[in-house]
C-alpha cells in the first residue's frame, strides 16, 4: 500500500495530504487505468489503482498532483500512447503532468550527473537507477526519452514488455490472508486524511454510526476494530 513507500515518499503523501488533498487507493476493473483525480475546491481527490505496482503508484500520485496544481481533473492510463491521440490544451497538460511527475521523482541535472556512462539500453543499469531513485524502470527509460537518448518506439517497447512481465507475477502470486489484512487494507484504501476527518466527525456527534460506516463502505460491526487499527498505527 501507500505507506510502504520508501520513507521519503512515506513523507511526501503525508505533505500532500497535509495540504487538503485526499488521497485514496483501490484495485481498479480497469486494468489499463493508473489512476485518477478530481480536481473540487473542497473535496479534492487523487484515486491510485493499487493494482498497479508500487514504483507506478508513486509516479501516479505525482501525475495526479499536478494535475490539481494546475486545475484541471486527470485520468493516467499504464500506456502513455493514447496522449499521442489527444490535442491543444489536453495533450499539452497531460506532457506537462508527466514531465513535473518525472522531475520531481527523478531531478535532470541529478539524473544527467549518474548517467553519463550508462548506455540507456542496459537493463540491469536501468534497475540500478531505479532502485536508487525509488522509482520504476519505466520512470527512468522515460527520463531517457526526453533526453532524447533513446527513440519513442524504443521506449514504448520495452514500457510493454515490462508491464506484461508484472501482470504475469501477478497472476502467479499466491494470495495469503493474514489476520488484521482486512483492517489493514481498508485504512491503506481510504487515507489517513480521510478517515481522521470521519471519525472527528463521528465523535463530534455529526454521524450515527451507521453513517459513518457508509461513509468508510464497512459494516458497522467493523468500525470499532478499524478505529483501533489506525489509532495502534499510529502509537
């Protein structure tokens, strides 16, 4: 989930949340669709689709974010092909959000500084910077194409083979059910932004109960126990 991001960008979700952004996960159906925000003077809300892996969910959210700093709602998709399709402002704001998702991930003159001596087509270098910026490979070949260092076929072929290498671990992976999973999962789902916000409310005598459970989607059996998840994370 979200919090076991490297601790850095552990800190970076909570400065966004901190800022008045909330910021929710779940398996989307849509398998092509990284994730998403609403960009609402109130309310707004960045949707991270955790089926993706955790490298593209921290890519994701920085997309997203800059989509609300510019005003303006956003879908990611995992294929970045489909913004070639697109015109004007739209694709402009698209190139602008992955660019600023890139930068700030992975700082150019930072980047130029290590790579000097790597060939942009050496996969095990690739892995390397990856891991050191915490980002994924697909983040790095990126930082390559606008570089110029490599061609956009290049990049968009080795982009798929690396998705398709992920869907097919995913399918092999065994699921194991450990107990406080649940718990676990629906607080790593809703954000701590989020459900401070719930339960402040609940106890502030603004919610029943059971409003308050529609408001976290579980039963109300299960607020109680949820409740006590978060507050001993938080001991």
């Amino acid at each position: 989930d979200l919090h076991s991001f490297p601790t850095r960008r552990s800190s970076d979700l909570a400065s966004i949340q901190d800022f008045g952004i909330f910021v929710f996960k779940k398996a989307f159906k849509q398998k092509e669709i990284s994730g998403f925000c609403f960009n609402d003077p109130i309310f707004p809300i960045i949707y991270i689709n955790n089926s993706t892996p955790k490298s593209r969910q921290v890519f994701t959210l920085f997309h997203e974010l800059a989509h609300i700093l510019v005003g303006s709602n956003g879908i990611t998709k995992v294929d970045t092909e489909y913004i070639n399709t697109l015109a004007g402002d739209s694709k402009s704001i698209e190139v602008f959000c992955n660019r600023f998702a890139g930068e700030f991930l992975v700082p150019s003159s930072d980047f130029e500084s290590k790579t000097r001596n790597i060939s942009p087509y050496d996969d095990k270098a690739i892995e390397k910077l990856a891991r050191t910026y915490s980002v994924s490979r697909d983040v790095i070949l990126r930082k390559f194409l606008d570089i110029h260092a490599i061609d956009s076929q290049y990049y968009q072929q080795k982009s798929g083979e690396w998705n398709d290498e992920y869907k097919k671990r995913q399918e092999n992976k065994r699921s194991r059910k450990q107990s406080g999973d649940y718990y676990a999962t629906q607080a790593s789902y809703l954000g701590d932004k989020y459900m401070s916000l719930t339960f402040n409310k609940f106890h502030s005598g603004h919610f029943t109960i059971e409003q308050l459970a529609d408001h976290l989607n579980i039963s109300a059996q299960n607020v109680s126990r949820l409740e006590d998840y978060v507050l001993s994370r938080k001991s």
